[in-house]
C-alpha cells in the first residue's frame, strides 16, 4: 500500500472529521463509554462476586443477549458512519482538496480501495473501540451469534465506505460502471417508477449488497433469539421494523435521484393514489426476499401484517424525507425517534393498527406536499 497516499487522506480526512466532531464524540464517551464500560453498583454488600461483575456489565452484556441492545448498539454504529460518510462527501466537494481527483486516479483502483478503508478505519475508531469490547464481553459471558454479526457488521459499513469513497472521486470508473456490461438494459421496458431499479442496476449495486446483508442479518438474529415466539405477531412487527431501518439509506438514495433527475416528472397529471401504487410497486422489487420471507415463515396473517408494517413504514420514511429535504442528520434523528415510537406501540400488540396508521399519515404529509408545491409554483 503505497503511505504517499494513505498519509494526504488520513491528515485531510480522519484528521478533519474529529476536528469538526469533538462535540459528537464527547457527547458519545459520556453517554455510551461511562456506562457500558462498567457500571457501579451501589449496594454490594448483598452480592457474590459474580454478580459484581454481571451488574457492572450490564449495559454491555444486554447490547449483545437482548434484541433491543442489539438494535440500539447497531444503530449507534450505523449513525456513527452516516455522519462520517457524510462530512468525507461534503469534504470532497471543496476546492482544496480538487487536487485529490487527479492524484488518487492515478493509483490502481484496489489500491486507492485500500488507503480509503484504512482512512475509514481510522474515521471509525471509537465504535471500533465499543464493538471490540462488546465481543469480548459477548465471547466471555457465552452469546456467541451477536459478536460475530458485530465484526460482520463493522467490517461491512467500513468497507462500503471505502468503496463509496473511492467511486465518488473516480471518474474513469464511474464512465466506465456506467457504459460497461449493462448494454443489455437499453431494450428493456422502463415504467416511471421503475427507473430507480436501473440506477441500482447501474451504479449502487454494492450498496443494495450491503443494505442486504445488513437485513438478513438482522432478520436471522431477531427470528433465532425469539424462537418460542415465531407465532406473535409482534416479533413480526420488529423484524419488519429492523427491515425497514436497514434501507433508510437506498430510500435516501432513491430520494436523491427523484430530486436530480425526475424533477419533470412533477408536472405530470397523476393523482396521489397513484404516487403511493407506484412507490409501494417500486419497494415491493426492492424488498422482495423479505417479503417472501414473511410468507413462507409468518404465514398468512402473520406474514401479510409484517408486508404492511415494512410498506407503511418505508412510505412515510420516505414521504417525510420529501417534506424535510436531503438533510440527512435531521431525517436519520427523525427516523430513529419514530423507530423507538412504534417499537413500543408494537410492544403493546397494535402492529396493524401501527401499519394502518402510518399509511394514512403518509397519504396526508403527501397531500399537504404535493399542494405546498403547487403553491409555490404558482
């Protein structure tokens, strides 16, 4: 790996993410490395050693035994990464680091993948630090599946940084990713709605990998810990929530594409009911091993109320996300309290209400955008 290049990347990069973030990062070690690293306990006087250490740890050993810890630990690793994501892409468009684009290109593309992942690496130590020491509380005390999905999981949300990095400043590649070995496309029928199919197809390929696994994941670990529970119906509405956190990003994407490049379709005479059709079209080929997944395991009623739980949820994710703007640390803040929210609600059995609900909220935050729009036009 060549230094000439890792070195420029880390001082720009790693360097100016903690100097702009030390009120993050100080927020974080209070909140999270206070209290998961060990805990007190106050009154010991009635415990055995074991105990001690047990109620010391039990911030950390809940982050990965309870579903909930582990969700909570995920998604602290996950917002750690958006931010870091998106201060390199906003870094990247100032002018004093143009000079990059030339000098990065002219390195071999897995060699500029490598100094881009050491660079993420670095940009990721302090939940590299929590991961590390979640493992080996997980490896010590016997749970043995979430320590795996962690390093899985680091591991993965590294590397896709690594990789978006390095195809943003590529530009060669991105000509070449976008002309090469998809010709076979050009004949196909393209509905309207089908158009963010094709730029996955074409561009985010990696990213609907990583999106995946991180699904999966997350669906076999949940399922495998509530194993006396594959009957309730809630544990349905948890997965289908976890499915539908996982693809925040792709439906920050396919936000981003509509606003760059189907701003004319705005202009067109389609009623609300057939936006909602076309976008639920349009997620149901997104989420389609998900949702078979729900068929085949929940059955019927089970399976059809995790299919309306996941649509719901993703429509207004994504209909909040048109109100709000392509502000990504408001929509991720947003996202998460509502995620909390119906997470209980879901607790308290009222999954398909919770399902019901959320159409109609997404039906009318569209309504009252559509006409905002129009108002403004006019």
């Amino acid at each position: 790996m060549s230094r000439s290049l890792t070195r420029p990347l880390i001082k720009i990069f790693a360097s100016g993410f903690y100097r702009e973030n030390t009120g993050l990062l100080l927020t974080l070690f209070i909140l999270i490395f206070i209290n998961f690293f060990y805990t007190n306990v106050l009154n010991q006087t009635h415990l055995t050693h074991e105990e001690l250490i047990q109620n010391a740890l039990k911030l950390v050993i809940s982050s990965v035994s309870e579903p909930l810890g582990v969700i909570l630990l995920l998604s602290v690793f996950f917002i750690y990464s958006l931010k870091s994501w998106q201060y390199v892409g906003k870094r990247l468009g100032n002018m004093d680091v143009q000079f990059l684009f030339y000098s990065i290109n002219s390195a071999p593309w897995n060699r500029q993948l490598q100094s881009w992942f050491v660079t993420q690496f670095i940009i990721s130590i302090p939940i590299l630090i929590i991961g590390l020491y979640a493992v080996i509380v997980g490896v010590v005390f016997g749970y043995w599946l979430t320590p795996f999905l962690i390093i899985i999981y680091l591991t993965g949300i590294i590397t896709y940084g690594a990789y978006h990095y390095t195809t943003s400043v590529s530009k060669v590649l991105a000509e070449s990713f976008e002309t090469g070995n998809i010709t076979w496309l050009g004949n196909w029928h393209k509905p309207l709605f089908s158009l963010f199919l094709y730029e996955i197809v074409a561009r985010k390929r990696f990213a609907y990998l990583v999106t995946k696994l991180v699904s999966f994941a997350g669906v076999v670990l949940l399922f495998s810990v509530f194993n006396e529970l594959h009957t309730d119906v809630r544990i349905f509405g948890v997965i289908a929530l976890w499915v539908a956190l996982s693809h925040v990003i792709l439906l920050y994407q396919e936000n981003k594409f509509d606003m760059q490049f189907m701003r004319f379709a705005r202009n067109f005479p389609q009623r609300q009911y057939r936006l909602h059709i076309q976008k639920m079209i349009l997620w149901i080929i997104v989420l389609l091993p998900e949702l078979l997944w729900f068929l085949v395991v929940g059955g019927l009623n089970n399976g059809l109320t995790g299919i309306l739980l996941t649509m719901s949820l993703l429509l207004l994710f994504g209909t909040v996300l048109k109100i709000i703007g392509q502000r990504m640390y408001y929509y991720l803040r947003l996202t998460f309290g509502l995620s909390i929210s119906f997470l209980l609600i879901n607790l308290f059995g009222l999954t398909l209400p919770l399902a019901m609900t959320n159409i109609i909220a997404a039906w009318a935050l569209l309504y009252l955008y559509r006409n905002r729009l129009v108002m403004e036009e006019a």
